[in-house]
C-alpha cells in the first residue's frame, strides 16, 4: 500500500528534525574535540585514514564540497599537524595528503566521543528496535540513492497553475 501524503509529510518532518539535531549535536561535539576547525573538516581526515594519500580535489569530492574549501580546510588541518602535505610523484604541481599520527589520534578521540554519546543516547533502547531502525534507515539510505530527483522541467511545469 503506498504512503497516504499525511504519512509522506509527517515521515519527511521527522527526517529533518533527525538531520537538524544530528547537525546541532555533531557541531557542540565538534567544538569540545576540535576547537577551532569546523567539523566537516574532518570529513577530509577519514578517506585518507581508509584508503590512504589523497589529492585535494579527491577530499573534496568525497566529502561533497568544493575544492576551494577543501583546500582551505586542508590547510588548517596541516597547521594543526593533522596531516601531512608532500609533491604528488605522478605530477610535481599537485600535492598528496595523508594522515598523521597525530591526526590518527583525534579521530580515535572522536569515534570514542561519538561511541559513548550514542550508548548514553540509545539506553532506553533494545535491541530489536535498534536492529529495526538500523535495517530501515538502511533500506531509506538505498532507496533515497537509488531515486532520481524529478527532471527539473517537470518540477517548474508541476508549480506552474493548471
């Protein structure tokens, strides 16, 4: 049976207040860990911590942001001795970066911090619903990728009056 609009609007409300407070909640753990750099500058140190030395528009695309900002963001995190910037051998004018120790570390400390937040938030929880939320945020994430947004002649001729 397909959703009825009612459903539809109240399971798209709940998803925003989900993105919402995830975002609030990422930046305040964001600030107690990280200080200064902004928190998807992160998102930058954990391709090079899964696949290793980087360039920066490789960062940028995986993290979703524009190379400008990366390189930004690349830059502060250098300075904080959380990576390491070296010529790239295949081409002498790009720059390679990858994760030091020290940049290891802290996201060691961030995955810790968000481990204990999630245990203390999902206490009230068992372990059938964590398992159900779990398969469906899943199945949403496939189902969400897998759907091409309407083309957008058909969205302006949808808003046009009939």
């Amino acid at each position: 049976m397909p959703l009825t609009p009612a459903t539809r609007d109240q399971l798209l409300t709940s998803l925003e207040r989900l993105i919402r407070t995830g975002r609030h909640v990422g930046a305040r753990a964001a600030s107690q860990l990280y200080g200064e750099l902004p928190s998807f500058g992160w998102a930058l140190l954990v391709p090079l911590q899964r696949e290793g030395d980087q360039r920066c528009s490789e960062l940028a695309a995986r993290a979703g942001i524009d190379v400008s900002v990366a390189s930004r963001q690349l830059g502060a995190l250098a300075r904080a001795g959380f990576v390491d910037r070296r010529p790239d051998p295949r081409d002498g004018r790009a720059s390679l970066f990858n994760l030091t120790g020290q940049g290891a570390d802290a996201l060691s400390a961030a995955r810790a911090l968000r481990a204990d937040w999630a245990l203390s938030a999902l206490s009230s929880w068992d372990e059938a619903d964590a398992k159900l939320l779990t398969d469906l945020v899943d199945r949403l994430v496939v189902d969400l990728t897998s759907a091409a947004p309407p083309p957008a002649s058909s969205r302006s001729a949808a808003a046009l009056p009939g």
